[in-house]
C-alpha cells in the first residue's frame, strides 16, 4: 500500500436517523439478550455476562443516556424540589394560571 491510497475506500458508512439508531441499540440489546438497565450495571461492575453483552455495551453506551448525566438530573430535581421557595413561588403561580383559565373557559 503506498502513501496515496485510501486503505478504507471499500468500507460502506451508513448514516442513520434517530429511528435507525433506536433500531440497531435494540438490535444489539437483543442479541446480548439483556435490558438497558442490566447492561448498566454489567458495566457499572466490569462484568459482563458474555462476550456479546461487552460488545452491546461498546456499541450503545454511546448513544443512550450516560448514568453520570442521569444521576445529576436526578440530584438537580432533587434539590429545586427541596428549595422551598421555588416551590412556594411555582404553587402560586400555578394558581394564577388555574384561575385565569377558568376565567377564559367562562
């Protein structure tokens, strides 16, 4: 192989919308004959049940929500939900809404 040639120029990409990524992570969760979440925590402890789960898990990691993002949603919620205030705040405000509809469906 010279210096110019393209080593890759006989491999196909396909570019897949969301329905085609949803499709092949569910394709690969199938075949390692598992849920998202038991993948997670196959992950999470470093051992997979097989080789075919490890390489679900290389492949749709990737694509769905890393445990890290979902754990600091969760605390984010947690603590606007603690923060009294707000709560206080958004109450009365879902109130006003509440009666103005009810004023515009009169």
């Amino acid at each position: 192989m010279t210096g110019t040639e393209d080593r890759y120029a006989d491999i196909e990409v396909d570019v897949l919308d969301d329905a085609g990524v949803r499709a092949a992570v569910n394709n690969a969760l199938a075949r390692a004959g598992c849920t998202w979440e038991e993948l997670q925590e196959q992950a999470k402890a470093g051992s997979f049940s097989s080789e075919i789960a490890r390489r679900a898990w290389f492949v749709v990691s990737s694509f769905e929500p890393s445990s890290v993002v979902v754990d600091s949603l969760r605390a984010e919620i947690e603590r606007v939900r603690a923060d009294e205030d707000f709560t206080a705040r958004a109450g009365r405000l879902i109130e006003r809404d509440k009666q103005l509809l009810g004023r515009l469906a009169r």
